[in-house]
C-alpha cells in the first residue's frame, strides 16, 4: 500500500486547485469535506467555535481537512461554502468574505432554524438573501437539494451512467463554472437551474429538494417547476410584489 | 467484529393502527399497546419502549404513564422509551417518573434520550425550537447528575436552580440504563460519549452503513475521555411477515402516505416505489421475511457493531393483525436466527486463523468503520 502523500505535496503537484473553506461540521460538512479532499482539494473547515472543539470529529469524519475558526477559514479558503443552519447566517463573517466565491448550501428547515417568515418568503429566495447579506462576493448556490446521506453514497467519476445531479444556481459565469468544476470533481454532474432568484427551486417546497436525481431528472423538474403547485405560488407572490413596488 | 449477544427491542411510538376498514381510537390504541407488550414478552424480546409524540395519530404522548401499565402487567420485559425529548421535559419531573417505573416494574426502567424527529413539543410546552442545544446541553447534565449523585446542587439557565436536592423514590444507584439516540450529527456522537452513555443510532434512511463512521467516532472519543466501551444499538423502522412480498406490500401500502404527509410538512416531495424497494434492498428499512431481516441485522453488527438492535413495528395505519404478525416473527423467528447466524460465525472464527476475513461478510459494503475512514489526519 502506497504511503499517502502529505498535504503540501499533494498541492504542489496540482497548484490549480483552489483550496475549499467550509463553514459548519455537522453532518453536511464533513460529507462534503470528504467528497473534496477525496478529488485532491485542500479543506478548511471550521463548526461555531473552537477547533478544538471538532479536531476529533474532523480527524475520524474527514481525516486531511484542516480544523480551524471560522473567521480562519473565511480567510485562508479560496471559495467558501456555508454549511451551518440557515437561521444562523448572521453569524457568517462576512468581511472575510469579500470578494470570493461563496457556495450556499444552507436550507430553511424550521425543526432547527424554528418558524422564520424571513427565510420562508416565496418572493426571495434564501441565496438571494445570502447575497445581500454578503454583497462583496459571489454567491452560487449547490449542494442544498440533495440529502447527506444521498451525498455520502452518491458520488461517482465523470461518464458513471446514472450518475446523479447536483442543481446550482448563480448569475456570475466565472463563479458558476468554478463551482461546476467543484460539483464535478466531487462526483457529481452540474446542472444550471438558473440565477440565484431561480433557485427557490432547489428550496424545500420544491420537487428538487430531496432530489437524488440523474442531470436529464433535475433539468426536467426545473422544467417542471413552474407549473407546479409551489411554482404558481412563488410566481403570483412575485408578481403581487412587483405591482405593489410598481405603484 | 461481532459478538454472540445481542439484544432485540420492540419500539413503537403508539400510532394508531387499522383493523379492517376501522381506524382503532386513541384509547383502543393505548390498551392495544399494553396487549403487545405482553405479546413481545411472551416471544422473548428484551426491552419495549415507546416514543413521545404529541400529534394526531400518535398515543405515546405520556411515556411513563403507559410504561407503568405495562410494567404491572409484565413480568420480565425492560421497559423504556424509544426517545424522550430531553430538551422539553423538566429533569427533575423526568426522574421521578423513572425512579418510580423502575420502582414498580422492580428495575426494569430504562430510557433513550434525545431529540425526536418531531418538535410537536417545543411550542406546547412553551420552549424555542431555537434553543434546542442549550435545553439538551443543560438538562442532560441535570438529569445525569441526579442519576449518579446522591445529592444535587446545580444551577443553569433552563430551570430553576437545586440546592443538596435528594429525589424519591431514589432510584438504583448509579441510576437507570441511559442511552443517547443521535440521527447523524457528529457532536451529538460525541456527547454521548462525554457522558459515557450508550450509542443509540436512529437510522431512519440511506444506507446503514454510512453510520461507520460515527461509530468509529464514539468509540474513539470514549477513548479520549478515558471512558470504557459502551454498546452501540440501532433503531429502525420495519415490518416482518411471512414472504418478502407481502412484506414489502403492507408496508408500502402505510408508509407511503406517512411519507407523503411528512414531506408536506417539511417541504420535500414523497419517494417513488424504485426508491422503495431501494430502501428494502440495501436501505434503512428492515421490512421482509424473517431470514431477509435477520440476514439484515446480522451485517449491521458487522458494519455498525452493534449489540442492540431495536425495530419500529408500528407506523400509521397498519392493520392491528400486520403488528401482531411482526412481533411474533421477530421474537420467534428473527431473534433466534440472528443468534444462530452469529454463534456460527464465531465458531468458524475460532476455527480458522484470528485474521483470516469473515466469509459471512465479503458481500457487505465496508465491515466496520476502520476501512471507510482511514485515521491519518495531520492534526490530532
Ligand atoms: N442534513 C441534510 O441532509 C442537508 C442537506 C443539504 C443541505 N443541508 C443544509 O446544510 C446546513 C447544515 O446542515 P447539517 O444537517 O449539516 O446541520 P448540523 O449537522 O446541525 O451541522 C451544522 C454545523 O454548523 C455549525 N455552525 C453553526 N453556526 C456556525 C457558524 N456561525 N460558523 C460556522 N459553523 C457554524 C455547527 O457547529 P456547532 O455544533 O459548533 O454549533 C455544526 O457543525 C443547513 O443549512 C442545512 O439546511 C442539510
């Protein structure tokens, strides 16, 4: 059995890999930390507090990502993504942030955020929140739709048939091809499902979401999605606010 | 690695049955559960526990109220919760109920904490979904002290502050066996395992498997905290029957609304029949024939060493004579072959070379957690 390589070695022999900062060390995090480290990426992690306080998580979960502070991360990694609860976002150090892509992963889920009409809005989606919330970078959204389970098992090289599909969402088409290189590498197929005010179609209320689904799966529920009970909903919610800021 | 014992639990979270085209009421449903756990008792099952639900089709909303009726129409079943939710009970409240069923059934109380998949609790009983860390932080601190020590002072911020309190009826010291039920958060694992509490993993979907890991963590986090090993149990959701087919069928035919309605609620559209069968054939679900689930069970001690392994009969609608059939299967049928299945396995282990691999095990995905997750990080 070969020896595994350290960490800087790996790096020095790909210096195009971007390194991979997320934020939260829960279940979602440290599937998606393992998905990277596994394609070759260095992973930065960090959980609401001390690193300490996840070192022996990190070390059994996702052994190669590095524990740090979340203000650490923010600031070593080259993109970012959010894997803490949603209604936690504040928390999220936004200046650190400035100018790099970020890859929202959160969800509205009101067992653990509690009832939040800010995060349940059918005229905003949450990434659209996020980017106001972070104005100064770029905000792509992936990786929310799919449950971690589905996540941990999913993963398969490039050409697999019947790989199966991560839907993301962004209006930025530099941000959007780093962040399908990403979804790419770590097993999945990319499929655009539109801008960020899209992509209430990979929110909770969505037949996407929960979705472990082929590429064709996703691009027909996005198809799909306006005529559907919550497409209507969202579409007359919008155009009730665009009368009401009409007048 | 698998060891020859194991125990088998019946849980049901008191929903609430059909019986031909009739839906039992609440109250037939509370008797009902009395008459199967006696039935469990009678086949040889170890422990039944119920859950805590406070919705429409549940009847399982005053645990230790309906233990304690079991407890005096039992003789030798343990009887315990499936989860308690820690986070919206009082400790204090919560350990006189237990020291009192323990008392009544003659020590045969027991209890897994946790935080159910349902929050029905928090605003009945007036709490924030929002400071869910910080009620279970606290109150399993408060309630473990009260289990371990004679007299309690203990102050926080989620209930009023004890000064040398001393609860009766005392219960057995040391307290009641306590086990932590996580559903896949990893500092949930490790909690449990700062207080050296049993492992109870609630794996409701997915592969089973893929719960390698977290065990691998516990037991290397008890490690850390210089604890001895505890057990690792698994909670489940399935229905046994005479064939695979009609297994799968009845099942189907409750579990597909339940989770349609549940996806309602949460936002998520409901799983097709291929993701189904899926979920029988590699998944979460134990519903088949009596070898189909032994069989089953038999890999998750492999994958998840576990040595307790408790299965959910009971979901929404199903006929009253399915339930029954079930815990019958699982006493008569499942138990004994599991044992069986594992005695010979050790004695073929025995009789070949220590590191010789487990035949029994060459189809499984990934035996126990060290082969998923190699330990070699840069920091420690
Ligand atoms: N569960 C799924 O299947 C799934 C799938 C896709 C997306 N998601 C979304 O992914 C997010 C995480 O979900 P999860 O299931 O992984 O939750 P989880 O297991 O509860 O983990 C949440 C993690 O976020 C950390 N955290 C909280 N505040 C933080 C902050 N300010 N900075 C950094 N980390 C912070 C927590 O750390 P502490 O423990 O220290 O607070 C914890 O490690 C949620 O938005 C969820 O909707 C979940």
């Amino acid at each position: 059995m070969p020896d595994t390589q350290p960490t800087a070695l790996v790096d020095a022999a790909q210096p195009t890999l971007p390194t991979i900062g997320i934020l939260g060390a829960g279940k979602v995090g440290t599937v998606l930390s393992r998905l990277l480290l596994a394609a070759g990426y260095r992973v930065l992690i960090a959980g609401s507090g001390s690193p300490a306080k996840i070192s022996l998580i990190i070390d059994v979960l996702a052994p190669g990502a590095v524990a740090m502070t979340a203000s650490e991360v923010a600031r070593d990694s080259d993109i970012v993504i959010l894997a803490l609860p949603l209604g936690k976002y504040r928390s999220i150090p936004a200046d650190l942030l400035e100018g790099k892509l970020v890859i929202d992963a959160m969800n509205y889920w009101w067992e653990v955020d509690g009832i939040r009409d800010d995060l349940n809005d059918p005229r905003l989606s949450t990434s659209e929140l996020i980017q106001s919330f972070l104005p100064a970078s770029r905000v792509v959204k992936a990786y929310n739709h799919m449950g971690y389970h589905d996540l941990d098992e999913g993963p398969a090289p490039l050409g697999t048939p019947d790989r199966k599909a991560i839907g993301i969402a962004g209006g930025d088409e530099l941000a959007l091809a780093d962040v399908a290189a990403l979804v790419n590498a770590s097993g999945f197929d990319p499929v655009l499902v539109g801008t960020l005010r899209d992509s209430i179609n990979l929110q909770p209320g969505s037949e996407l979401f929960g979705a472990n689904f082929t590429a064709s799966g996703v691009q027909d529920a996005v198809a799909r999605f306006p005529s559907t009970e919550r497409g209507l909903e969202v579409a007359a919610a919008r155009a009730g606010d665009e009368l009401l800021s009409a007048t | 690695m698998t060891t020859g014992s194991i125990e088998f639990g019946l849980n049901s979270f008191g929903d609430v049955p059909t019986d031909g085209d009739r839906t039992l009421s609440d109250a037939e449903t509370v008797r009902l559960l009395v008459q199967e756990a006696k039935h469990a008792e009678k086949v040889g099952l170890d422990v039944f526990s119920i859950g805590e639900h406070y919705r429409e089709g549940y009847v399982d909303s005053a645990g230790p109220v309906l233990l304690a009726g079991i407890a005096t129409a039992t003789e030798s079943i343990r009887l315990g919760t499936s989860v308690t939710v820690l986070s919206t009970n009082d400790p204090v409240r919560l350990y006189n109920e237990f020291s009192t069923l323990d008392a009544l059934s003659n020590g045969r109380a027991q209890l897994v904490l946790g935080r159910a998949s349902q929050t029905q609790s928090f605003p009945l009983f007036g709490y924030n979904l929002e400071d869910y860390e910080t009620l279970f932080e606290e109150k399993l601190e408060l309630f473990m002290k009260l289990q371990r020590e004679e007299s309690v002072t203990w102050s926080g911020t989620v209930r009023a502050p004890l000064t040398n309190q001393t609860l009766h009826p005392t219960m057995r010291p040391g307290g009641i066996p306590t086990w932590i039920g996580v559903g896949g958060s990893p500092n949930s694992v490790i909690r449990a395992a700062r207080y050296g509490l049993p492992l109870m993993l609630a794996i409701i979907g997915g592969e089973p498997h893929r719960f390698a890991g977290h065990v691998d963590l516990y037991f290397r986090a008890l490690e850390q905290f210089g604890l001895p090993r505890q057990p690792v149990g698994q909670h489940a959701l399935g229905l046994i029957a005479d064939t695979d087919d009609e297994a799968a069928e009845t099942w189907w035919q409750a579990w597909q609304p339940l989770v349609t309605q549940m996806g309602r609620e949460r936002g998520f559209y409901p799983p097709t029949r291929e993701r189904y069968d899926l979920e029988l054939a590699t998944g979460a679900l134990f519903v088949g024939s009596p070898e189909t689930v032994a069989q089953k069970i038999v890999r998750m001690t492999d994958e998840l060493q576990i040595s307790r392994f408790d299965l959910k009969y009971d979901i929404g609608g199903l006929p009253v004579d399915a339930r029954a059939r079930t815990i019958e299967l699982f006493g008569t049928k499942v138990a004994p072959r599991v044992r069986e299945l594992l005695a010979e396995r050790e004695a073929a282990a025995d009789a070949s070379d220590p590191g010789a691999s487990d035949p029994d095990a060459s189809d499984a995905p990934q035996p126990g957690g060290h082969d998923l997750y190699p330990i070699g990080s840069t920091h420690a």
